[in-house]
C-alpha cells in the first residue's frame, strides 16, 4: 500500500465501495440521513462524493421525480458509469438533465459551480477527504476541508440545506463489517460482495492512517459544528449513525452569512 496515493480516484476503490449499500450499517445512514432532509418540488441538489449513487436515488424517489435537478459528483470517473445505471433504475426513470453526473475532485473546491446553486447539498462518508498540503512544509493541513465547507455554503442559497455524514474520529470500519455480516441474511453475488467488504477494510487502514498524519478529517462533534459555525453554516441536529461510527449533521446557510462569490 501507498499511503501518499489517492485511491479515491482509482476505479478498484470506488467498486470496492459499490456494495456497502447491501450492509445494516449504510441502509442506517441512508435512513437517518433522509431523517433530515427535507425535499421539495423542483429543488435544485448537489451530492458531493456520490459513489455509486445511494443518497442521489434516495433523493430522487424521496421527492417523486420531482425535483429540478440532482448533480451528483465524484472524484472517480468509473461512477459515471453507476449513475448512468441509477437512472435506468430509479423509480420515476430519470433523464441525463435530471440526474447530471460530473467528475470533481472537491479538494480543490467547487470553482465550476456558481454561487446560489442549489437548495440543496447532501454528502455520505466523503467530505473529510479534502486534502492539501502546506507548499512550503509538505504537512498536510486543514485549508482544503474549510475551504470546502466555505464553497458548500458558497453555492446554496440563503437557508439552503446541507445534510451529510461524516466519519467520527478514530472509527472502527471492522465493527461496520461485522454489523453488515450479522443476521445472517442473504445477498446476491454473495462472494463477490465479501471481498469488496475486505477490500473496503484495506482502504480503511490507509484512510485511518492518513487522518492520523492530518491529511483527511475525522474530528470530534463539537469540533465539526465551530468549523461549520465559522464557514456560514448553522448546525440545526446532528445524531450517531453507521454501526455508530458517524455522524449525520443537518445544517443551514446562514441568511446574513458573508459568502465569497466564485
């Protein structure tokens, strides 16, 4: 393993995590994520770190093919691929214009996407993986991960909402697979979905290590609220989640927020 690669963007690591939707613990995030989230008719919404696309068919189904718009976005190219699946699948189908996928890499923030957007923004597991280094250290540092919260807030509009999860510090990926293996229950391809559980396992070390070096996030609650408070964001509920290994945060751009334009 490498530890100063990014297997985010490799295809083998976006499929790796193409099967978690299947396990007890992702089906809990997805449910109290949408505990939070409030949809309306032709809304406008940004999935930051779609993946294969489980919060932007929840969204989508959850507002009856409603919606304006949903951009779902991700740093790997392969999940092109699963979103154009999504759309064949969800129920109402959805055109390419509703269900819009496009590659960003979000450590560099969001400078293609114009202030006000959305209504909308929901994340699952991803934001944390904003990463940057100092030029003239070589450590890595937080700038990415605040700048990126600054550009979320950037893109809603005023009371717009962001509801996303995000790892708790330290957290156990093994009590996530023993949870998801638990009850016995059945699944198709069952072989096929155990080892992507086991490779999930050994992007988890390299993940858990790189936070420890500071290069993504995993912060305690308090920590992530004054953080969100400081880029325009209000926290209005946050609870625990995935086997108890994250946490759901619902937020709101602050009306009066001073947000740099794009």
């Amino acid at each position: 393993m490498s530890f100063d690669k990014n297997y985010w963007h490799d295809a083998a690591c976006a499929k790796a995590f193409w099967d978690q939707k299947n396990g007890r613990p992702y089906k809990e995030l997805v449910r109290d994520t949408f505990s939070c989230v409030e949809v309306r008719e032709g809304d406008q919404w940004l999935d930051l770190g779609c993946g294969s696309g489980q919060l932007t068919a929840t969204l989508w189904q959850t507002g009856g093919g409603k919606l304006g718009r949903i951009l779902a976005t991700d740093c790997a190219a392969v999940n092109v691929d699963a979103i154009a699946n999504l759309r064949e699948v969800v129920t109402p189908r959805a055109s390419e214009s509703q269900i819009e996928f496009q590659q960003v890499d979000f450590s560099h923030g969001l400078p293609q996407i114009a202030s006000g957007s959305f209504d909308g923004v929901i994340s699952g597991l991803a934001i944390s993986y904003a990463e940057s280094k100092d030029p003239v250290t070589g450590e890595y540092t937080d700038t990415a991960f605040m700048n990126l919260l600054g550009e979320i807030a950037r893109v809603l509009q005023p009371s717009g909402q962001f509801v996303f999860s995000i790892n708790v510090p330290n957290p156990g990926f093994w009590k996530v697979l023993f949870r998801s293996l638990k009850g016995g229950h059945k699944v198709s391809r069952a072989g096929k979905v155990l080892m992507n559980a086991f490779r999930m396992q050994f992007y988890g070390r390299w993940l858990k290590q790189e936070a420890r070096r500071g290069r993504f996030h995993f912060y305690p609650i308090d920590e992530l609220v004054a953080r969100l408070e400081r880029s325009g964001l209000s926290v209005t509920a946050h609870r625990v989640s995935y086997a108890g290994q994250a946490y759901v945060i619902q937020a709101r751009r602050k009306v009066n927020a001073a947000i740099r334009a794009a």
